[in-house]
C-alpha cells in the first residue's frame, strides 16, 4: 500500500494578528518533532521550509484593516503553496502563523475540490468565530476575518484569492469550540446560518454527540480540511496563544475531537495556527498540539484495532 505523503509547509509570520510571536510557530512545532511523530504513523513526511513575505510593519488599522497589503501577499504565497502540493496528490500541513492565513489556505482547498468535482467540509477548531468585517471589527486584526473573507464578506483582494468568488459558502463550515464572538459579529454570523457548535453546545450534548453532528454526511467524495486553532483548547492545558479564552475543551475532549476526525479516514489537509511561543512555557503547547495532530492522524489513547 502506498505511503500518505504530508508536506509541511511553514508559514512564520503574526502579520494578521494583535500580538506579536506566531511567527515563531512553525519553529516550535518542529523543535516539538512533527515530522519525526507523524514518520512514526507510517507516514512519509517532506518539510518544504518556510514561505517568505513581507515582514511586520506593526501599524494601526486603516479603513478597518491591519497590514492589509502584507495579508494579501502572505496569502497568495500560501495558496499558491498549498495548491500546489494538493495537485501533486500530497496532504498538506500549514505551519502557521496567525489565522488570517487560512484564506490562502482553504481558498487553495477548495479551488482543487472544484477542480476534482469534490465536496468540500471545513472543520474550524476555534475559540472564535473569526467572522468580523471592517465594518464591525473592534481591532482590525485580519485573523479574526478569515471565514468572513472566504465567504465574500471582505476587501477584494482576499475575497477573490482563488477561482471562485466567494471561495467558499458559509455551510461548508462546522465550528466547533467556539466562545468569543464580537458584538457586531454575532449578527452577521447569525444572518450566515453558520453551522456553530460552542462551548455551551458541548456541554450540554459532549463532544462524542458534538462530532458526530459535525461530521455526519462525510462520504468518499468529500475533502475534510481541519482549520486548528490551538486557542480551541483550554488555556489551562495550552498557554502558548496570544489570544487565551477560558472554558474550552479539556485535553480529553479535545483527544476525542481528533480521534473521530481520524476515525473517518477523511482528512485531506490542515491548518495549526496561532501557536504563540512567546507566551508559551518549554514548549508545552507546541507539544500538546503535536500530540493532538498525531492523534487527527491516527493515533489512538486506547488499545483499539482499526475498524
């Protein structure tokens, strides 16, 4: 049987978010053996390096936005990246950087499923909805507008990154974790009809009946790409975000997520993004995220036999 083959692709700036560090964060999820873990699934592992763009200018928003030429190229390099390796029949892993680089990368994904005739289902592990415009963004910090970007709602040259606009619509989309939305953005992700599993939702059903939802109609002819925002955990297990929002999932929760991700035999490309090292002790998240990606790609807690 032939090998999976993930390319890691680095992609080491903080341009689109508030605080500065998940520029460090490809870094730290090598030092804490990505590849050397995901080898060990039986997996051949290539490691493409670092993307380049412009560096961070760390200036105010304008017209709502922050760094909005930097995101731009940030972008485009990662899209152009990300297709790249799909085409060439490769898994693709980014290495992130902030979130706002998920516009290149989803919009890479879901211009190769339009491409293969596929179906496209995003699962966004998040604290956030990451649904803000410039019209109601309280900070202008572009991670926090990616969803809102791939579905249209954004400037022009993030939303028509891609061969589609908008890239994607907002029913591909099962957030899952979710537990700091803005004001004004609450509105708009309720006029999406957003498909939102938050926190409250996963304490009332639990995670096993939460998944099950989130993935149900997944078959043979659907991609399954996980957007993974590492403050979807706990910030008692992962400190190392700039962004940390109390209550989310526990390590446990958070294992299971992974292992019915896992259990479909779907996962068709990935996002880690927002690993802060510089708010991080010995690395402790960059592991704990690792080990949550081992997880997503097959590795089981329990003595279970495949099915």
């Amino acid at each position: 049987m032939k090998k999976q083959v993930v390319a890691l692709v680095g992609v080491p700036t903080d341009i689109g978010a508030g605080h500065r560090g998940a520029s460090m964060g490809p870094e730290a999820l090598r030092v804490a053996q990505l590849g050397e873990k995901l080898r060990r699934r039986d997996m051949q592992v290539i490691d493409r390096g670092n993307l380049h763009g412009p560096m961070n200018p760390w200036q105010p928003p304008e017209d709502g936005y922050r760094h909005l030429p930097e995101v731009i190229a940030w972008n485009l390099a990662v899209h152009t990246a990300i297709h790249q390796e799909l085409q060439a029949g490769r898994l693709p892993v980014m290495l992130g950087g902030d979130h706002s680089l998920a516009i290149g990368s989803i919009s890479a994904v879901a211009r190769y499923c339009h491409e293969q005739g596929r179906k496209l289902r995003v699962l966004w592990l998040d604290a956030h909805a990451d649904f803000n415009t410039s019209q109601v963004t309280p900070s202008g910090n572009i991670h926090g507008m990616p969803v809102a970007c791939l579905c249209g709602n954004g400037p022009r040259e993030l939303v028509e990154i891609g061969d589609r606009v908008p890239a994607v619509t907002p029913d591909v989309f099962r957030q899952i974790g979710i537990r700091s939305v803005d004001e004004g953005e609450k509105r708009l992700v309720r006029q999406a009809k957003m498909d939102i599993y938050d926190m409250r939702h996963i304490d009332e059903v639990g995670m096993k009946r939460t998944m099950e939802e989130a993935l149900d109609g997944l078959d043979e002819n659907t991609h399954l790409h996980v957007s993974f925002d590492v403050d979807f955990l706990d910030p008692s297990i992962a400190p190392g975000v700039g962004t940390t929002v109390r209550g989310g999932p526990t390590y446990r929760e958070s294992q299971l997520c992974m292992e019915m991700i896992a259990d479909t035999g779907r996962l068709a490309s990935l996002d880690i993004v927002e690993l802060n090292p510089a708010y991080d002790k010995r690395n402790r998240t960059a592991r704990l995220a690792v080990e949550l990606v081992e997880s997503l790609f097959g590795k089981s807690t329990l003595m279970r036999e495949p099915d």
